[in-house]
C-alpha cells in the first residue's frame, strides 16, 4: 500500500517499531545501513511535533534528522517545496538554514510504504530548554536576543520566512548560535503562490492567521514572521530580567505567551506583569507587541522596526511609551501657524513643571476651603497661566503664532491640571454630603461567573503531547508522550502510550479513570487531566506534599 492510498498514517509508535529493524524497515540500501539511536532501554530516541515525529540517526558516518510524518499531506507538493527551498537556501547561503533531503516510499511501516525527509543532525537545545537552563545567567538570554534580532534581520534582508517559529524549531548550541529547523510552512519568493498547509503553533501566531474563515485565515507572505519574532524576543528579555515568569506563565508549549494572551491583549494577567518589567525596552516592547495583536497581519513590522520603535497603525491607540505628557492643540481653534511650526502637533512638558502646578492647585484648594473673612472680591485672583514662565518657547522672536500656540496649550494644561487637582483635593465634608455610602449595584462590581469547567472523556486523550519531565536534581528535560487505543479494546479507558525524554523510553497500557480524572500508565505516573486555557488537554503528576514543581507534565499537539 502507498502513502497516497493509506487511510490512516502512521503513529510514533508504529514508526518507533519499524525503526528498531532499519535493514528491514528501509527500501534504499544506504538506509538499510544506517544506525538509529536509542535509548538506555533500546528503543529508537523519538520527539514529537505536529505533522511529524523525529528521530536521530548516522548515515554513513553523519548524524540526521529523520523525520516520519505522522498525518495526510499532499507528497507531490511537499516534494516540490522542498526542492525549492533548498535551491534557494542554497543560493542565498544563510547557515541558520540547511536543506533537506525527501525520500519518497522509503520506510515500510504499518503494513505500507510512507516517505522521510532528512535533514543533518545540528547541535544544540531546543528553544525553551535552552532559556530554561539559563534563567539565573540574564547575560546568556540578553545575548541571546541580540542574536535572534540578528537572524530575523538575516533572514528578512532575504525574503525569507521561517513561517512556524516556536520553541521546538529553534535549537541553540553551547556558543548561542541559533539554527531553524523543520521548514515544512517557510516562504520564499518562488513559493509565494504555493501556501503551506501547516499554521504554526498557536502560541506564537497572530491571531488573524489562525482564525478560519477570517480574512486572513493562513497568510503567507515574506513578513509572517513579524508577530513571532517579537514574541519570542520579548519572551527572551522579559526572562532575563525576572526569571519568575517562567514558573508562573510557561505551559510546556510557549514561551511566556498563550494564544489567549493575543485575543486578549492587555486584558490578561501577562501584560501588567511585562509593564512593570525592570527592564525599559521590556515595557516599551510589551506596548508594541499589543499593537501587533490589535494591527492587522498584513504588512506588520520587521522585529527591528518594532525595537526602534515603528509600530503598525492600530484601531485604538497604544499605551504611552515614554514618561513626558503630550497635550495636543485643539483643531477646531487651531490658529495658521508659518511654515517653520507647520509640523507641530503636540509640545511636550516636563512632568516636574507639571508636579508643580498640582503643588499649586494643591495649595489653592486648601487656601479656598480655610474659613476667612475678606469678601470674595477682596481675594487675590489665582493667575491664569502660572505655568507660563516654565514653558520654553520655540526660539522665533516676533512670531506671534508661536505665541498663540503656547497660550493655547497652556491654557489647556491649566485646566487639566485643575480638574485633576479638584478632584483629588476635595475635603471629605464636600465629596459626600450624604452620611449614608452609595452601595454600587452587584452588576458593577461583581465579575461574571466563570464558566464551567469541561468534562473530559476517554475521547478526547488520544494525541500527541509535548511537556518535560523534572529530574532528581530538580531541572527539566523535554518529554514527548503518545496516546492511542490499543488495537484491541477491553475497555473505552484502554490507552497506549509511548512515553519519551532523551535519557529513557517507558511504553505500555494506560487506563483512565472518568470518576477521579486521572490516568495510571502502568502503575509508574498517575497523571491528572485537565483544559488549559488554550482548551489543550493537559497531564500533570500528581505532587507529593512538599513538592514545588510536577516530575510529568505535558500539553496535547494536536
């Protein structure tokens, strides 16, 4: 049976024990030759993806990346975007990039013939691990952000796009360099009418990219990397600068950020948390990134206009970036002003000035509210432009436009300045003179009710997952978990797994308990089975009294 006919590809599982026999699994006999790594338990070494699983292996005398897809694709397009890709990669000679190789019916498993793609073996970590061996070292993660501004420069000064950059397509070796992998969604110029049928993981897309039906449902253009390429910098610099971030936001699929987050932006825990960062361009690119969010995807900024500060127009305008107040000229009075003002639209004040004039709104307040016995019209009058001697002018003597202008927006600062201070000066006795408090209505204050939680079923635990498991010394090792039917069911809670991490492999039967909502993996893991915000299913170990982090958890790919 060929691939084109199957009805059902293959499962990591099935591919795993196909692998464990190469001279037999294989058709080429460069193939049937090559060794597969595995485990301290034998079995081939395996890493999930979406449309793939991974697996290591030497090839007369060179390590590759052996990649087994594990879901319907269309052979004859994916064979011809390989091609060209790897001509342009070649052309353009971009090292963060390496070609890869398709084998068509190459591998003899689940009773047919499916094709491989190989690509050489890089060396390194993969994204989230990296930055997770690295949390107490700000140094290592503020140059890797140098680095990765340097290669999405790189790589957009070529018209190319990675098009599903995210944690596990990113790998960082000992020096920090940085190389891509897994090219199944790039773009380049000669593919532009060619769309991918992979999106990227949700956790680092533009929300316009993955809203079917939307008008922009599955873009692909030259600048889709714009909304991950931020979002992986931020992540990066944001981590550097608090490291505790990671234990509270990172899910095992993301960095720091959720698909939420983007639907959402600014209304989700994160980004006050990111606004009060240590770090400046931490917070100025926490503002960018939430105009990115609201923008639409077509045409967002490069990641290096982004951190220079040219963000994409929005529908409502972004949070201030920088500390000095903007008070803008009233356009109905605006008065013609000569060519030399033309471009003017705000002027900027210094906030000290400002502090100053509530110190003298402050003071006049209470001067009103002091009993006193000259009539009203004995008082002195307040000046009506106190802050006028701490403006600086624009330098254009006989210009009496210029004067106009500051006289407009002095008087406009006056006024603010004295509402502000009205309010916030007012005595008790003249806020309220009413003894009883208004009690504002429940509507207003009360949050609506959460929504309940989903039930899980039996049918919604096959899949693929992604996640880490803890080792003894308390740091983390990426993890891939498998969960399937058995071929033959003595129970709808029956499941399969393959569980693998780069030091061991463990596989066998599962069973699911719908009462207690907890899976038993042959008596070694009972993992707890939740939604996470995303609506993933999500398996956690249970946590000995005492214990801080979980030894298992993983997120569902698929």
């Amino acid at each position: 049976m060929s691939a084109s006919a199957a009805t059902r590809w293959p499962t990591a599982v099935d591919y795993q024990t196909a692998l464990q026999i190469p001279a037999i699994c294989f058709q080429s006999e460069e193939m049937q030759q090559a060794e597969v790594k595995t485990s301290m338990l034998g079995l081939p070494l395996v890493a999930t993806g979406n449309v793939a699983v991974v697996f290591r292996i030497v090839r007369n005398g060179q390590d590759y990346a052996l990649r087994c897809f594990t879901r319907r694709l269309p052979l004859d397009e994916v064979a011809e975007r390989y091609a060209v890709l790897n001509k342009y990669f070649s052309r353009h000679k971009l090292d963060a990039l390496v070609e890869t190789e398709l084998l068509m019916d190459e591998i003899f498993v689940a009773e047919g013939l499916y094709p491989v793609a190989m690509m050489p073996w890089l060396p390194g970590r993969q994204l989230h691990l990296y930055i997770e061996d690295h949390l107490d070292d700000p140094d290592a993660l503020r140059k890797l952000a140098k680095s990765w501004r340097s290669l999405m420069k790189r790589l957009r000064s070529k018209d190319v796009a990675h098009g599903d950059l995210s944690d596990g397509n990113v790998l960082v070796d000992k020096e920090g360099k940085i190389r891509l992998i897994d090219y199944d969604a790039a773009f380049v110029p000669p593919l532009h009418d060619k769309p991918p049928s992979e999106l990227g993981k949700p956790n680092y897309q533009h929300p316009a990219r993955l809203a079917e039906g939307g008008p922009h449902y599955g873009y692909y253009a030259a600048d889709v990397d714009a909304f991950a390429s931020l979002v992986i910098y931020v992540s990066i610099l944001a981590l550097a600068a608090d490291p505790d971030l990671w234990d509270v936001y990172h899910m095992g699929d993301n960095l720091i950020f959720v698909q939420d987050d983007y639907k959402k932006p600014g209304s989700t825990p994160i980004w006050p948390n990111l606004r009060s960062s240590k770090d400046l361009e931490v917070r100025k690119l926490t503002d960018m990134l939430e105009r990115y969010c609201l923008a639409s995807i077509k045409g967002l900024p490069t990641l290096e206009n982004a951190i220079k500060g040219k963000g994409p127009s929005v529908s409502r305008s972004a949070p201030p970036e920088s500390p000095s107040v903007s008070v803008p000229i009233p356009q109905e009075s605006q008065p013609k002003i000569d060519p030399a003002l033309e471009a003017m639209e705000t002027v900027e004040f210094d906030p000290r000035m400002m502090m100053q004039e509530v110190e003298r709104a402050r003071a006049a307040k209470q001067a009103q509210a002091e009993p006193s016995t000259a009539a009203p019209q004995d008082r002195a009058p307040q000046p009506k432009a106190a802050a006028a001697d701490k403006v600086q002018a624009p330098k254009k003597s006989g210009s009496n436009n210029t004067a106009r202008i500051i006289g407009w927006v002095v008087a406009i600062a006056i006024l603010l300045l004295g509402a502000i201070a009205a309010i916030a000066f007012i005595p008790v006795g003249e806020q309220q003179t009413d003894p009883t408090p208004t009690v504002p209505e429940a509507t207003e204050q009360t949050a609506p009710p959460p929504l309940p939680p989903r039930s899980v079923s039996a049918n919604d635990l096959p899949g693929f997952y992604v996640g880490y498991t803890t080792r003894p010394d308390g740091t983390r090792e990426a993890l891939g978990l498998t969960l399937e039917p058995p071929s033959s069911l003595d129970s709808p809670e029956q499941l399969q797994f393959s569980m693998n991490s780069r030091l061991y492999q463990v596989e066998g039967i599962g069973i699911y308990d719908p009462g207690t909502k907890q899976i038993d993996l042959e008596n070694q893991y009972i993992l707890d089975v939740s939604f996470n915000q995303n609506n993933q299913v999500m398996l956690t170990s249970l946590m000995a009294e005492g214990e801080e982090t979980p030894l298992l958890q993983v997120t569902k790919t698929d």
